[in-house]
C-alpha cells in the first residue's frame, strides 16, 4: 500500500485536473453564452426586418382593397 505521501500526492494532482476542467468548462460556458446573446440579437433583427415588411404589404394590399 501506498505511504500517505503518495496518496496525497495523487490526490492533489487529481484536484488540480479537476481545477483546469472546471476553467476550461467555465470558458466555454462563456462563450456559448456569447454566441447565444449574438444568435438572440440577430434574430431579433431579422424578426422586427420580417414584421415591418408585413405591415408594409399588409398596408399595401389594405390599399387596394
């Protein structure tokens, strides 16, 4: 069996690893919520670009009506 060192030892480079995952996971977290909030305002753009240009042809059509 291992002496108590040792086990320590591999213990604490166990957590470190751990430790560089959960940053690693914490950065890419990050940037999914960055590509989320970009995803959000283009879709917000194109939505408000789609209902002008549906009240537009509505008006349009109202017209010759």
């Amino acid at each position: 069996m291992a002496k108590i060192e040792e086990r320590i030892g591999i213990v604490e480079t166990k957590v470190e690893n751990l430790n560089e995952k959960l940053d690693d996971l914490k950065i890419d977290v990050r940037d999914m919520h960055d590509c989320l909030d970009v995803t959000r305002e283009g879709l917000t753009e194109k939505l408000g670009e789609m209902y002008n240009a549906s009240c537009s042809q509505h008006e349009a059509l109202a017209k010759e009506i």
